[in-house]
C-alpha cells in the first residue's frame, strides 16, 4: 500500500507539524521499501518530500527561530534543524549518485574523510557476530523533538546494507519506547533488518517480527499503570498539555516513564518547568509513599520515573544498558562469548552496553560519536579496540563503506 502522498500546506501548530513529520515518515518508508527491492522511486514519493521541506522551511520565523502554537495563544520558538536539513539531504541523495552524495556531507562536517577513511581502515574485514548500538545522536543526528525524529532515507539505507552484510545481530537499543509513539514510529528501515530493543532494552522486537518483554512483577507494573494513568490525565489538562509537546514529550516505555520539563530551545519559563517537576514528583509520591519501587531521574530536560529491579549485591536498582546486553543476549542467543562485536554510542549512558560486551568477549570493537576527549578516554580504556567520531553522519558513512 502506498503512503499517502504530501501536499504543500500551511503548518501553524505543532500538532500539524507532527502530522507531516509522521506523513514524511511512511513516505520514507516506502521509499526505502522500494529502493531494497530495485523497484524505481517513484517522482511522487521525491515530490512529497519536498513538499515536506517547503511546507517546513515556510513556517514563519523570529529571530532565525521557527514559531509554532500550542493552543491558540501560546507558542514556542523552535529551529527545526534535524527535520529540515534531514528532508534536504534525502532530496540531494535521491536525485544523485551516492559518490555525489558522500561529497555532499564532506562539504557539512569538518574533517569529514579523514575521520571516514581511519575508521575504515579500522575496522576493514570485520565481520560481527553482534552490532549493538544506541540511536540519537549515535547512528541518527540528534534531534530536540522525540516525535519528529524520523530516519533518513540515507541513513536507512546506509546502516541496512551494513547490517545485511557485516553483522549477524544487528541490535539497536534506545531509551525510547517501541511504540505510540516509539522507535518504531520514528524508523524507516526495512521490516526484520534490525532487532529493536526500546525502553533501555528492556521491551524488544526481534528479527521475526515478534515483540518480548523483560519480566516485571505484577505489583511493579499495577503500580506504574497506576501511574501512567494519572500522569495522562494530568497533561491533558491545558495549563499543563504543552509538556506532552514539546521535547520527548510524554513516554510510556516499558517499565519507565518520561515526561519533558523543557525542551532544548528553553520554551518553558524556568519557573514553571520547576514547578511542574515539583507537581509531578508529588504525583509518584503518591503512588508509591516509600519510593521503594520507582527512582525518579532529573535531567534538566526530561523527568525519568524508572521501576526499579532487584540486584543480589545492591538490592533495588534501575535497570540499565548493561543489563539489556545481558537480557538480550540471553533471550535471542546471541552467543556473545564469540565475538567480534561492535558497540557505538554517544553518551556516558551507552558505556555500560561496552562494559557488558567486554565481559562476554575482548574481541569487542568501539566507536563513540563524541568531542568529549574525557568520554572517548573512558571508553579507550574499557575497550582498547575504540575509536572516536564527531558526527553520526560520519559513524553511518564508514558503516556503508564498510559494506561495499
């Protein structure tokens, strides 16, 4: 079935501008689909997403920034640069060769081939048993808005033929949830190409298509229904609906809640976010009066409210990457005793997923998406067989070279 194709439109609110990212999302998707299976891309599908890009670039400005509204009063100021230039560089690689196309993002990033041809150099005649990686800011430039994050045909392209090719276990593993929305609603690579492993790994869609779970105690999970409920209801009300709209929104993963205070642009006067933090917090208090089953995460950003798990040296604990290597490999059989693996990742959060794969194997190759020398040195000395990237552009052009 095709997508439905997009028109040129007038986007004024930011409910409409999830519309068309979500629209742009099943048009990439197809055009993906049909790519792999060397059917012809059709004009359509390319005008659609130009229509996209006009209908985005057209959003009236302030400041250089673009202004959306919330209701009909209240408005954020936001720069749309993921969804803009991602639209724009799939229009460039669709109309060029690929050989173009390379140039044309040696041309955005600042030692773009040096760092290209090392990593290649790198990593050349490796085949991995498992490819085990985070997703924003990782394989996929980052984004300010969960919701409109939608893959790149490139990049889809890009990290598909390197999975098909050079890893047996392809495993993406994000803090997002799968679904609704999720990694799912945000990807467009080809069905059964990648096991998706959502919520810090802790919910996973494997190479077959079929959704599993890491077991949660029934008391846990009526508990952050409980919540989740109470937490729907409230931002519905309107003088608090602004916050399931803006940044990561409102995130129901499995066993852990998200909810954005503030996006990266500062939209929310500081006063309010701080006061929203404080309404929520008394929210879970309220749920759970002794804190024993939910660890609440402050980032500046984002209110993470995590179920935590029992550990036999620590007693309670949230449940981390580390732990969705070892679950994952342990469901799916990965075999990580064999390696070579490789991890990549952007963040001091993604350290634990090296960690873990050390543990099953040295034979475990690294690579971080950083500029953050005292990140890439930790990373060095849990894995001596690291390396580092400034861009994820730069991760996903090796990858594809790689594959050739």
């Amino acid at each position: 079935m095709n997508p439905t194709l997009i028109e040129k439109q007038e986007i004024r609110t930011l409910k409409q501008f999830y519309n068309l990212m979500a629209m742009t999302r099943d048009v990439r998707y197809k055009i993906v689909e049909n790519l792999f299976k060397d059917k012809p891309i059709e004009h359509e599908f390319i005008a659609s997403l130009k229509n996209a890009f006009f209908s985005l670039e057209d959003i009236p400005s302030e400041d250089r920034l673009k202004i959306l509204y919330i209701d009909d009063s209240k408005k954020i100021s936001t720069r749309l640069l993921y969804e803009i230039s991602e639209l724009r560089k799939d229009i460039f690689f669709l109309e060029n060769t690929e050989k173009q196309f390379i140039e044309y993002l040696e041309n955005l990033h600042e030692g773009f081939m040096e760092q290209v041809n090392d990593g290649v150099e790198k990593l050349q005649g490796l085949e991995f048993n498992c490819f085990i990686t985070d997703r924003d800011g990782t394989i996929n430039n980052y984004c300010g808005r969960y919701m409109s994050s939608v893959q790149a045909v490139y990049n889809s392209v890009f990290l598909t033929r390197f999975a098909r090719k050079k890893a047996s276990n392809p495993i993406i593993i994000t803090s997002a949830p799968l679904k609704g929305p999720g990694l799912v609603d945000v990807s467009v690579n080809p069905d059964k190409t990648f096991i998706y492993a959502a919520s810090k790994g802790r919910e996973y869609i494997d190479l077959n298509g079929e959704r599993k779970t890491y077991p949660i105690e029934e008391n846990k999970q009526r508990l952050l229904d409980s919540l989740n409920k109470r937490l729907s209801d409230f931002v519905k009300k309107p003088a608090f609906e602004e916050f399931s709209m803006i940044g990561s929104g409102l995130q129901f993963k499995f066993g852990q809640t998200t909810i954005a205070r503030q996006d990266i642009r500062k939209s929310i006067p500081e006063k309010e976010s701080e006061k929203f933090l404080d309404k929520i917090r008394h929210i879970v208090q309220e749920t759970d009066p002794d804190m024993e089953n939910f660890k609440i995460e402050d980032t500046g950003l984002d209110i993470e409210i995590i179920l935590t798990i029992e550990d036999s040296l620590s007693g309670a604990k949230d449940f981390n990457k580390a732990d969705a290597v070892n679950f994952l490999d342990d469901a799916l059989k990965l075999n990580m005793t064999k390696g070579p693996h490789l991890v990549c990742g952007d963040t001091s959060s993604d350290v634990p997923l090296i960690e873990a794969a050390m543990e099953k194997t040295s034979n475990t190759w690294a690579v971080f998406v950083t500029e953050n020398s005292e990140l890439s040195a930790k990373v060095k000395d849990i894995c001596p067989n690291s390396f580092s990237v400034t861009q994820p552009d730069i991760l996903v052009t090796i990858l594809v070279l790689l594959s050739k």
